[in-house]
C-alpha cells in the first residue's frame, strides 16, 4: 500500500526517473510490493492469479470476524446489498484487509481504488440470482489489455462447494482478453468450482470467465464482494461527500487511497497538485 504521500521535494527528486522506467510486466511482483508478498505468504497465490485467473486465500480473518461478517450480511444486506462501507465498521475492515490490500496491489496496483462492497445471499434452488459465465470488466472493449484492471475478492462466511452454490471458474480463460461467447457460455467447457473453507477469500482476474454453480444444498450461501479497480478506472460505486468524510475519520490514509483521495485524478486542482500526480504517475508503473 502506497498510503504516504511523498513530500513535495521527493516527488520533484524522483519524477524524471519514475517518468523514464519501464510498467513491471503484469504476471511480475513489483520490487516495493515483494516484501508484503513473501512477509503475508501470498507468492504463490499471486502466482496462481496470474497463470490461472483465479486463486484461494486462506485464514483471511479470525473465525470471530467472518462470524460477524456473516452475521451483518444477513441482517444489514439481505438478499443483496451494496453500498456498504458506511453500514457497518466490517464492511470496511474486509475492504481493507492488508492481505487482500497487498494482493490487489500486485494484480490492479498501489494506488488502486475500490470499486464495490456487494453482498449476496442465495438459498437453496432459487434460479433468480444465478449468474452465467462473464468476466467482470465487460465494459472494457476487447481485447482486454494485459495487465488486469479489476479484482474481484469474494469472501467465504462457509464452505465453497459445487453444491453449496461456489463460484464457477474457467481457469485460464482470461488469456483470451475478451468477454465468452453466447456459445461458449452454454458449453462451459473447463468450467470448475472454486472450493475453500470459511474464512477463505477467492480472488479472481477482471478478465478470467466466472459465474456461479446453483445452490442445492439446504440454507443459504452468504459472501461479500470487495471489487478493486486500477486508479485510473471509475468505480462502480461512489460514497456522497459526507459519507466519504465519515468513513476517513473511522478508518484513516489506508481508506483515503481506497476512495481515491491519494490520487491528482477528478480533483479541482488537477495536476497542479504535483505530489499527488506524481504519486499517481509512480503506480501507474507497478
């Protein structure tokens, strides 16, 4: 995470260098992420990420946090819910995961901004909120760049099983830089279920084809959706101004980058703010 704005004469030092280096290519961890990385044990999820569109991250939270997650879930955003942030402090405590903050710094980079807090419950054997295969930035037009620009991180509050309703994955798919085909998504070939305990978070690429396994089993399948996008990307979602303050005051400079405030990006004083368009120019590259 890149919550410390340089001061003024850091951002003059190292713009003209920061200007002239390469992007670091999209499947690499970028030298001033690594560290967080190896120190959270999540090289070889960003490995999978990259190779295959999709992995699990496991022991997210405590068993008492995914309780409570789950539990708010069902009485604050039943049957679906976004907007979130603001509703209830663990909205916001999962959005700011250091482990997930660490992950979406490798696949969408630092600086990047969230994008949705969504929750869904789905019960046994109700089609209405099933949804087949896509890839989650459907509004970009193809072929997709390579680096990713959107990750999606679904947290488990119970067993992910096929028949418990997990999500679908075709594995690799997001090499194909493009959305599926009206063909390919009735054939849903490769397609499998991504499984994990509770407490787990799957984490997919913005690219990679997913969707959902209908729930057959008895009860109700409850996940939170914590979508991040690149800083250049707009949000799906975006807080009133006082909601927006509110939520820096509980939660501090990690929720400032998150909404976008470390950024020159949308601001009344545009470039002219040069700490901050250097700070943005400087992400841009990771």
């Amino acid at each position: 995470m890149s919550t410390t704005l340089p001061t003024l004469d850091e951002a003059m030092a190292g713009f003209v260098d920061c200007m002239s280096q390469p992007t670091v290519p999209a499947s690499d961890v970028a030298p001033d992420v690594a560290p967080r990385i190896e120190a959270l044990g999540l090289a070889e999820n960003c490995r999978q990420l990259a190779e295959e569109g999709y992995t699990v991250v496991e022991d997210v939270a405590s068993a008492e946090f995914v309780a409570r997650l789950r539990e708010v879930i069902l009485t604050k955003a039943n049957p679906y819910g976004s907007l979130l942030a603001h509703h209830d402090p663990v909205f916001a405590e999962a959005a700011l995961n250091p482990k997930l903050r660490a992950i979406a710094d490798f696949s969408v980079g630092p600086g990047s901004l969230l994008s949705n807090l969504a929750a869904t419950v789905r019960p046994q054997n109700d089609p209405s909120i099933d949804i087949d295969l896509h890839t989650d930035q459907a509004w970009v037009p193809a072929p997709y760049p390579e680096h990713n620009l959107f990750l999606t991180c679904c947290w488990m509050t119970d067993e992910f099983t096929r028949e418990g309703g997990a999500t679908m994955v075709v594995p690799r798919s997001h090499r194909h830089r493009r959305n599926p085909s009206a063909e390919e998504v009735a054939a849903k070939e490769g397609a499998i279920a991504i499984e994990g305990p509770p407490g787990s978070v799957a984490v997919w690429d913005g690219a990679v084809w997913h969707g959902n396994w209908p729930r057959t089993l008895p009860g109700e399948r409850v996940v939170l959706h914590v979508s991040y996008t690149r800083l250049m990307m707009r949000p799906m979602e975006s807080y009133p101004t006082e909601i927006e303050e509110e939520l820096l005051a509980a939660h501090g400079d990690d929720m400032a980058e998150l909404l976008g405030r470390n950024d020159f990006l949308g601001k009344p004083a545009g470039k002219s703010d040069f700490v901050r368009f250097y700070q943005a120019v400087r992400n841009s590259r990771r």
